[in-house]
C-alpha cells in the first residue's frame, strides 16, 4: 500500500464488546465510533488487531445483537473507500464472513505481513504465539475445529451465546489483570516470538494486541515490537504516516 501526502495508517485492539456489562460496553462503543469518526479524516487503511467482542458466534442466518453504532461507524468507513482489515482474536476467533459482507473487510485468522509505504509490518493479534501457553493452544484447536464448530451452532443461540458468554467472564475472572502486567523482555512470550521470527522475516515492526499493557520496544537495530493496548483501560492506538509509526494515547 502506497501511502498518499497526509493519509495514515490506524491500528487498535481489544475493545471487549459486552463486557463486563452493558452499560460500560456501551460507553466504549461510543468512545470507539468517537475516535473512528476523528480517524477517518485521514485515515487510508484501518487495522483493527482482534478482540473486537468479548464474544462473537457466526450462525448461519443469526448474529449477536448489539453493537450496531460501532459496525455502522465501521460500515461509513469502509463505504467512503477506507480499507478495513480485521482479525480475529481469541475471543471473536468464530468470525466468518459476516463483516466481509457487510463492511467489504478483510478478515484474517492468521498473522499477515503488509508493505505500507516503505516498511514491513508483522501483524496478528499474538494469541497462541511463541512458547508457553500449552492449554490455551490445545483449547484453541478444539474452538477451530470444524466439528466443535458445527454441533455448537445446532445449539439454539439464546442458549448458545448465554453460555459463551458466561465461559468467557469466567476466563476473565481467572486471568484477572495479569493481561495488564508487564513481565519483562526475557519473559514475555510474544516478545519472544518476535525475537525469533525477526531471524526469519525482515519486517520493522512487529504489531500485535492481546496482551492489555501498550509498549513500543527496539528488538533489534531497525526492528520495533509494538502492543496496542486496549480499550477497557487505557484507549492507545497506532498509527504510521508513511514515514513514522507512534503509539498512542486516545484523549478525545
């Protein structure tokens, strides 16, 4: 993607729609289509890095209510030519072809690399990635397998997404803040990852979400690992205009 004089590049992650409770996501959801409406003054590419929901199931024919103000904001977007790239997340992995439909967006399940203007980005959402982790990695290929998939959808969805909903507060309960926490260079498993694909791929940034905390960190001498943060706290965003890519904070 070529970059045109003053159009940019957005990125963000982890808006957890639906929770803890209505009236917070709501408050989000407007802080969202917010920043979105600011953002697509001269914006020419929107990522957004997964966990859009806290929970998202695909049925054939039925979608989980709510949520319209965002996906109308992201739909004005998409139709003024703004390009759309989403991915899943751990928590909306059951996207299909939905948005793409509705909002001409790309929807990705596995990390992309992208040339925007000059530079490579390394983009995913991060869960699953690097060492560690065995039982969410083991969890995750029963929730993608096509089987799993296809018995859950003949539940019927007001006992479907009720339970779905309730498994994920609980593993929210359990993780508690410690999404939030930096563990350290040394310890922190995506950072890790980078690390070792940088061998691989010659990228400048690595982008990533999942892991709440924001931080732009040097890796390498031109390699940068960059985590969004998120929106249940603290409102950072990325963005690169052709030239420079910041994070940043969200204060509108």
């Amino acid at each position: 993607m070529e970059l045109a004089a003053g159009k940019k590049v957005y990125f963000l992650s982890d808006f957890h729609l639906g929770a803890p409770n209505e009236v917070a996501s709501r408050e989000r959801e407007e802080r969202l289509v917010h920043f979105l409406n600011n953002a697509k003054q001269d914006a020419a590419a929107i990522f957004i890095v997964g966990d859009i929901f806290d929970f998202w199931f695909e049925y054939k024919t039925v979608v989980p209510k709510g949520f319209v103000r965002l996906l109308g904001c992201l739909a004005q977007i998409s139709d003024a030519g703004i390009a759309l790239h989403i991915f899943t997340g751990n928590h909306d992995l059951w996207m299909k072809d939905y948005l793409c439909k509705e909002l001409n967006a790309q929807v990705y399940f596995d990390p992309q690399i992208f040339t925007l203007g000059t530079k490579q980005f390394f983009i995913g959402h991060g869960d699953g990635l690097g060492p560690g982790d065995k039982g969410y990695k083991c969890m995750k290929k029963i929730f993608t397998n096509s089987i799993c998939q296809f018995l859950f959808r003949w539940m019927h969805p007001d006992f479907g997404i009720q339970l779905a909903n309730y498994f994920s507060g609980k593993s929210r309960a359990k993780t508690g803040s410690s999404d939030e926490v930096f563990l350290g260079e040394d310890k922190e498993w995506l950072i890790i990852y980078a690390k070792e694909k940088a061998k691989e791929v010659n990228v400048d940034y690595f982008i990533f979400g999942h892991r709440h905390f924001a931080i732009d960190l040097p890796i390498h001498e031109n390699t940068r690992y960059i985590n969004l943060g998120d929106w249940l706290r603290l409102n950072t965003y990325g963005v690169f205009d052709g030239q420079q890519m910041q994070l940043l904070e969200w204060k509108g």
